[in-house]
C-alpha cells in the first residue's frame, strides 16, 4: 500500500544568511516526495468585513454554508464530527476535529468540507445558533468546496483524526461510491 507523503523541511541556521526556501538536512532543496499541489484562485481575491456578526442567524458566509445542515435539506447530505459536539457531552479523548462534509445528492457534482475548532456548535437540524460563551475566543473556519471525486481523500484526513461522528445521513449509494467515507463512519482504523 503506498501512502503518499509530503514533507515539508525548514531550515534555519543562526549564523549564515539563508534563503526563504525550504531545505533538507544537507541544505538542499528537499525532492517532492510524489507529489505536491497549490491551491489558486481567480484573480486577486480580497478579504471583506462580514454585514452580519457571527452570532446573529442572518446572511453571512458560515449561516449561508450551513444553511443545509441546521435545516433539513433533502438534496443535501450531511456528516458531522466533534470532540465536543453540541447537546452531548465531550466525546473523544484521540482528537479535536471537527468539521462537517456536505454532499450534494441531486447528481451536481458538489462536496464542502466545513472545519471549525468552535466547542458544542452547529447542532444537526437543530437551527442556526452561535455559543454565546465562544464570542470572546479565537476561532477558525475553513470551507472547502470540491467535487465528489475528492470525498476519499478528504475522508482519509478526516479519518486520521479519529474523529467522533455525531450526524450521518449519507446514503448507502454514496458509502458504496466512496469506500473511505464508509470506513470512516464505521470506524476503521488506518494501518500504519
């Protein structure tokens, strides 16, 4: 089985002057292992200012995303993965992940994959609401869209983490296109 490994080197060295690149133990550019990507975006995108506040059920991007996951959506499948996940108590000792994947069900080719560090939030069905407690505190989103092809491989990182899955209505159909999303909600372990 070959598991595809990116490596990452950085080298810092006090005494001489350096390039900003990476480097190997022998201060040489490291080989791309088997592969590596970068992620671009059309043009020159900006960062803008919210109109809404994150506690606030109304029009922004996080109430827009998930959308779908807080109200039932049959064209939308859902699972969802917390160590703290909300209404229940702290779940997993192995990790922090949590996140949600949403599944387009209507034959778009449409996957997100919705990750937080945000403790006890986004309850399945259970309408938009912002832990009032997390408003002081630092906390990070990322929403990835991607087509389904990609749902194995976003599976397998999710399935590192050893995450515990709190909401799952993917159908049986989808379990049986994309075998890492199976393993993940039954568990299986990743051989090391």
């Amino acid at each position: 089985m070959y598991i595809t490994i990116i490596l990452i080197l950085i080298s810092l060295n006090c005494c001489t002057a350096q390039v900003a690149t990476c480097r190997d133990d022998a201060n040489n550019n490291p080989p791309n292992v088997v592969s590596s990507s970068i992620m671009k975006s059309e043009g020159n995108p900006a960062w803008a200012a919210s109109a809404q506040t994150i506690d606030q059920a109304a029009v922004h991007s996080i109430f827009r995303t998930m959308a779908s996951f807080v109200a039932e959506h049959m064209d939308i499948k859902v699972l969802a993965y917390s160590d703290n996940p909300p209404n229940l108590l702290p779940q997993n000792e192995k990790s922090k992940a949590k996140g949600v994947l949403l599944v387009d069900n209507t034959g778009n080719d449409a996957a997100a994959w919705f990750v937080h560090t945000v403790p006890k939030f986004l309850a399945h069905l259970g309408g938009y609401s912002w832990p009032a407690a997390e408003t002081a505190k630092g906390h990070m989103f990322l929403c990835l869209s991607l087509s389904k092809a990609h749902l194995n491989l976003v599976a397998k990182a999710i399935r590192y983490q050893e995450p515990f899955i709190y909401a799952n209505n993917l159908s049986p159909e989808l379990l049986n296109q994309h075998v890492e999303l199976s393993n993940l909600i039954t568990g299986a372990q990743i051989r090391k």
